[in-house]
C-alpha cells in the first residue's frame, strides 16, 4: 500500500504538468459545439489504433449504431406557457443528490488517449456535482482517484478467473469510501471487436510495424507517452508486482470468469455495505430477480456495442424493465448518449438518469480534465434549454406524457 501512496504522489504531480502543457487543447475544446465535436478532435489527436479501440465496437457494429438510433427515434410533445425561465435539473440518482440526471460510467484504459485521463474525468464529474464511475481497467488507481478527485464515487468491478483478485479490488474500494460497487455482468467473454484486429491494437500490446506506422503519425500523442510513459492498469497492476508494462500486467491477470452466475452475484451482494449496482442487463425478468436479490440499480445496458452484436438497443430495452421493478429499484440506461436532450428522453421513459460513456471519453483524449469538462458542460446546457423548450420546470416534472406516440 506504500508504494501505491508514493506511485499516487508522483502522478499527482505528474497531472499538475500535465493540465499545464495542455491550454492550447483547452482552448480548442471551447470551440466544440457537441459532443460529435469532441469525437472530431479526438480522432484528429490520436493514432487510429487507439482511438478505434475507444470508438468501435463488436462485429458490425449493429448494436453501436442501434444504441444511437434508439434515442433518435423517440420524439417528444412540448407543453407551452409553463413558465419556464429558470428550470432545476437537480434530482436522485441511486438516492442521493445529483445536479444532473447524468452520471459517468466506467471507460477502461483512457490514459491512452490522455495524461491521467481517469483522474481528469473524475474531478470534471465532482465538479459538475454527478457521480463518477471507475473501471477496474482504469489507469489511476482506486486509491488515486478516491484521494484526487472526490465528490459521489462508484467502482465497477469485472468479474476474473481467480476471483479473489475482484474480491481484492471490491474491498480496497470499500476502505477508501467508495459509495456504490458496480457489477459488470454483460462480459463472460470479450467482444469480438474487429478494427482493434486491423490495427493490431491490444491491451497486451505488441508492436508491429502497422502499428509503429499509425503511432509515428501522432507526433504529439507520441511525445506525450515519452514525457509521461506508458500508461499502466493501476488497478490490477498490483497483481503482477513483477511485470514492468501494460501488456505484461495484462498478461497476468488472467482471463474474465465464464462461470459467474446469480449465487456468485448473491455472495457479492450479501459482502458489500454499501450500494450495489449491476450493469449490462436488457431483460425484464432479470431485473425483477435483481430487485428481489436487494440489488439497488440496474444499468440498462449493451455495454456500448463492444459485445453482442445484435442485442437490443439500451433504450429500447428501458421501458419493460421499469414496468417490471416497479420503483423497488434505481434504474439507469447508457448507450449512445449524445444529447443533452436524450435525458429526457431516458428520465420520461422512465430511467432515473443516463451513465455517460464515450461522450466523456471523447472529450477527455480531446483536452484532458478540461476537455471531460466541456463534454458535460455541453450536456447541461443542451439539457437546460431542451427541459425549456419542452416545458418542464424540474427533473420531476418529465413525464411520459412528455411522449410522443411511437410513429
């Protein structure tokens, strides 16, 4: 725990260096618009190798697409006269206060994309006043983010072969004051994501002359990686005290457990003190078993696309799932959040609030902590005006009869 703390330290000073260095990209990120922007500009910063492996998804990409469409396609019947000059977008997520029906979900490995991304995400989440979501694949460290970025913390926990090393990783969040752990169940296996095949990018990484290639293009990306170094898997690092890089820390911790099931979910659920969260569900008779478990929310969730091609979109799957709790349990949606105007959308179908993935992921390989900040800044303002344009006044008053009929 010692060499973590001093490991903390240096990078702490390392993320100071780093927001300096970075004023020019902060000053381009305010000139984004959207979040389609921030996509743009990250896309234009970044090797296409790494920005596939945050951009693409499984197979065909059906469901990634779907997750987007899914929001387009719901449309909504404004109420006028409601005097709506000021609006309150404040509300409860997982019972306690948020300024926003917003949260961050958890994004693994987006210190490729940025300096201390993970740490850049977490304080822009504190700031805006919404939770924030920690991948185990993260590159900052339970321990790092929880002393660095404070505000509503939860820990999303991937389930391993050797399961003591998620056990491990559930109680070091327990200790540093983690509010809610976040189980991912959608991941028996991983995706089959084939643009991380053509550029011959993995997190146990090896170079090849493709890749060599793509990196030299991204002169700047490049000088980043040799001022700060090769980022590392804070999280599971630990398992491998031995292995010096990603692609060995990756190589030791083993595979994903294929065997997880409900009595494995129960023992974790009756273990943890604190909110359990479990994400990557789409069916309705699963979140009815869920809520019976005690679990406290489910994440609607296809996991962006990155797994089974062809599942159903997040939001599509929203409605029977709320009809099937009943209220008993918290339920959140993610997938293809764009738009400001898409938590309406979610919350008057029934979703107590949207989890961000990519929209603050693009943002942070853009600018870092203040392009993660102008991502959400984005968002509110794009909610703050569609709450007005709708004609509702608070986060309470989105109905479903805020809905259109379906064409």
């Amino acid at each position: 725990m010692n060499t973590m703390s001093e490991a903390g330290a240096v990078a702490g000073e390392s993320v100071t260096s780093s927001c300096a260095v970075s004023r020019s990209a902060a000053a381009r990120v305010l000139r984004a618009w959207n979040i389609e922007d921030l996509r743009r500009i990250a896309k234009r910063r970044l090797p296409l190798g790494i920005f596939d492996f945050f951009d693409g998804a499984a197979e065909d990409e059906v469901t990634l697409r779907a997750n987007r469409a899914a929001f387009e396609r719901v449309r909504l019947l404004p109420k006028m006269l409601a005097g709506v000059e000021k609006v309150d977008t404040s509300t409860s997520i997982l019972g306690g206060h948020s300024r926003m029906p917003i949260a961050v979900g958890p994004t693994g490995g987006i210190g490729f994309g940025w300096p201390f991304a993970d740490v850049g995400v977490a304080r822009a989440a504190a700031q805006a006043g919404i939770p924030y979501t920690l991948s185990t694949m993260a590159t900052a460290s339970i321990e790092r983010i929880a002393r660095e970025a404070g505000g509503r913390l939860w820990f999303q926990a991937y389930i391993f072969e050797k399961r003591e090393r998620t056990t491990t990783l559930i109680e070091r969040a327990r200790q540093f004051g983690y509010e809610g752990l976040m189980v991912t169940v959608d991941v028996p296996v991983g995706g089959k994501r084939e643009r991380d095949f053509r550029n011959d990018f993995a997190i146990r990484f090896r170079f090849t002359p493709r890749n060599v290639v793509d990196f030299a293009s991204r002169p700047l990306w490049v000088l980043d990686i040799l001022r700060y170094g090769m980022p590392k898997l804070e999280n599971v690092a630990g398992f491998a005290p031995e292995a010096r890089t990603t692609a060995e820390i990756a190589s030791s911790v083993g595979q994903w457990d294929a065997d997880f099931d409900w009595d494995g979910l129960k023992e974790m659920r009756d273990r943890w003190p604190g909110k359990m969260l479990v994400k990557g569900v789409l069916r309705a008779d699963e979140a009815e078993r869920l809520a019976s478990m005690g679990v406290d929310a489910v994440v609607v969730s296809n996991h962006g696309g990155r797994q089974l091609d062809g599942a159903i979109a997040g939001l599509d799957a929203l409605p029977p799932i709320v009809r099937a709790v009943k209220g008993k349990m918290s339920v959140l949606v993610d997938g293809g959040v764009r738009r400001g105007v898409d938590a309406i959308k979610a919350v008057a179908l029934g979703a107590e609030g949207v989890m961000l993935g990519r929209a603050t992921l693009y943002g942070a390989c853009a600018a870092g902590e203040a392009g993660a900040a102008r991502a959400i800044q984005i968002l509110r303002d794009e909610l703050v005006r569609a709450m007005q344009l709708s004609g509702v006044r608070s986060i309470a008053e989105i109905g479903p009869d805020l809905l259109a009929p379906p064409l």
